[in-house]
C-alpha cells in the first residue's frame, strides 16, 4: 500500500511483478538518471517478448481517480477491496481512488477462490471492488451469492458477455462494464451507475477525448494518458519511446453522442480477427457464446482458438481443461454457421493465463497444433 505522501513526492514508481522481477532490473535507475519525476511504470498486460513499460504521471492516476469516484459516487463510508494484483493499473488505480475519497481498503493477498472471495466480501463489508470476467465466471459457475453490502463489482481487463453479465445479476452481483487500458492508467469508459443500462453502451469518462481513425481504431487523448513506454534493448540497455498527444490504438469501437453524453461500444481488437476460406471471423462473439455454454456445462473458462491450415487459412480449436467436452463442442457447432465450427479439442492441464485472467496468447499458442 502507498502512503500520502507518496501522491506528492517526485520519487518515480516501478511496478514490479513479484513473480518476474527481473524485468524491471535497472528501470528506476535509469529513469532517476534520466530526469524523469513522478512517473509510475506498469507493464502491459499479457506482454509478449521484449518488456515493455508504460509511463503513466501520478497526476494521471488522481485524474483517473476523481472521474470514476464521481461515476461511481464513491465516499468516505465505501471499502474497497483489492482483488487484482497492484502490479497491474486495475489493482493499482483503487490506490489513488481511495486516496481521493476517504474510502478503506482492503487487500487480499490469497490466491485467487471464488469462495473465499466472497466470505471476506461479507467479513469486511465490502462495498466496491474491481474484478475481471474470469473471475466473474468462476462466482457464477459455484452459484455464489453476493454479500449483502457490496454495491458496484466495475469489470475490466476484458470483455464480459451479456449472458455472463445476466447471470452474475441473476444471483445478486451488481456488475457494471468498464473499458479500459494500461496506458489510460484504468478506465476510459464505464456502463452507467445503473443495473438498468442497456449492456455494452459505456459512457465516456469527461477527462478523454476520443475519435476513430481511417480503419475505425480508436485514438485516444487526455491528461491522463501515458507519456510514453520504456523499452528494453537486447542488450540490456533502456531507451525511451514517447507517446505524444494522442494514442491509436489496437481496438475497434464505436463512438456516439447523445443527449450531451459521449458513449463507446467495444467492437474488438485488431488481432481479434482471423481469415477462413477468404471470410474474415471476428473471435470475440465466437468466444462470448463459447463461454456462455461453458456456464450452463459447468466448466471453467473454455477458450476458441485460431491456428493455421494450409486448406482453409485458419480453422478454429476449442481449448479445455477437462476431459468430458465432447458436449461443449457439439452445443457450440449447433449454434453457429458452419463456417465457424470447431474442428478439434485441446485438452490441456491449465489455460495459460495472465494474473488478470488474460489468456496468455504467446504461452497459449506454445501448445496448439501448428498444422
């Protein structure tokens, strides 16, 4: 945890990961040496290859903070409880929201169980907390109620389906969508602070500034964006590569006013979609349907994968956990144009994931047939 005074010194913060701390060899030091003052360094999430690390300023993170306090109207008398690692901006950003507010904290430092989540939920009267649809998932598939006093569960770190989003309500959780980034230092654009809101229409944060480019991506811009990224050299070596006044992204949305209000549809992620027999498939409904029959199976996270084939350019695998899924596969194919069946099952002992429940795509791809 950071005290008050952390929010005011110029002292630079390096976001390690405990379980990879040699990535961040060298990054402070050479950030001081660099005159670099009150930036927060966070890797991206489900990184692939060489490190990469977002610099974001502290102001970032408290104008972050003020806008989801109000969105959210946090107070002094809200507890938040700290289910994502700080060494992400999800977990990280409750920091400044809380410093801004009043409001307590909570941490849980045990590994991640559905369980236990919820009893110290109920324990610490929990009121707020951030999770990501993995873990949302794995509350409805053990049928978990919510505690009596938790009000606002905000989602991100990925896309929660409409058929995730009912049956965690179904059962009391009062989940709310968010969209966000690392190097937005946490949301951009949040579902109204209403369980009546049309699912998939978040409203734009006011501190963004947000349009599409020629190919629909968005580009983003505000205080709160990153300055840029540390990247590590092969030989070790640091160098700075500066971001500017707006950033492109990798993800296709949707962007409309209406009433005096700004708002976003997520669409999908460039490397989201795949080619088979000339057709362009876009993975996330694909992947949002698979994952609603995982919920009425009874299975964990199941996850539709892409891999090469020589006929059809690509063909599409389910990937498990579990032996008896013949079932799942069968449901999906029913459901969905040929097109876009599944052709095999990999059954593997663990999906590899990110510690936010990101599949972690290189690691993943590591164990998929190649042709």
């Amino acid at each position: 945890m950071m005290s008050a005074a952390f929010w005011d010194n110029d002292d630079c913060y390096v976001a390690v990961n405990p379980h990879r701390p040699g990535e961040a060899v060298g990054l402070e030091a050479w950030a001081t040496e660099q005159g670099m003052r009150r930036l927060c360094f966070f890797q991206t999430s489900g990184s692939e290859g060489t490190p990469k690390w977002v610099a974001l300023t502290k102001e970032a993170f408290l104008i972050s903070g003020r806008a989801v306090n109000a969105h959210f109207a946090v107070t002094a008398a809200d507890r938040w409880l700290i289910a994502l690692p700080l060494h992400h901006v999800g977990g990280f950003a409750i920091l400044a929201r809380a410093e801004l507010s009043g409001s307590s904290i909570v941490q849980d430092e045990g590994r991640w169980e559905p369980g236990a989540f919820t009893s110290l939920c109920e324990r610490e009267e929990i009121t707020l907390v951030s999770l990501v649809p993995a873990q949302v998932h794995d509350l409805v598939r053990e049928k978990l109620p919510c505690p009596a006093r938790l009000r606002a569960a905000i989602i991100g770190g990925g896309g929660m389906s409409p058929e995730l989003a009912e049956a965690a309500r179904a059962l009391g959780w009062p989940v709310f969508q968010s969209y966000g980034m690392t190097e937005a230092g946490s949301q951009i654009a949040t579902q109204p602070c209403s369980m009546e809101a049309e699912f998939g229409r978040l409203e734009i944060l006011p501190h963004w500034q947000t349009r599409l480019d020629e190919g629909e991506r968005l580009v983003l811009s505000g205080p709160a964006l990153a300055k840029g990224y540390a990247v590590r050299e092969m030989t070790g070596d640091w160098r700075w590569q500066p971001i500017g006044e707006e950033l492109v992204t990798r993800d296709r949305v949707r962007l409309w006013e209406e009433r005096g209000r700004r708002w976003l549809a997520f669409v999908g992620r460039e490397s989201g979609f795949v080619k088979i027999l000339g057709e362009l498939i876009h993975l996330a409904p694909l992947q949002a349907r698979l994952e609603a029959l995982a919920l009425t199976h009874g299975l964990k996270v199941p996850v539709i994968a892409a891999v090469p084939d020589s006929r059809r350019e690509s063909r599409l695998v389910l990937v498990v956990e579990r032996e008896a899924d013949t079932a799942l596969r069968e449901a999906f194919n029913r459901v969905t144009e040929p097109l876009c069946h599944i052709t095999e099952i990999v059954r593997v002992p663990a999906i590899p994931r990110t510690p936010l429940g990101k599949v972690d795509a290189a690691a993943l791809k590591a164990l998929l047939p190649i042709s």
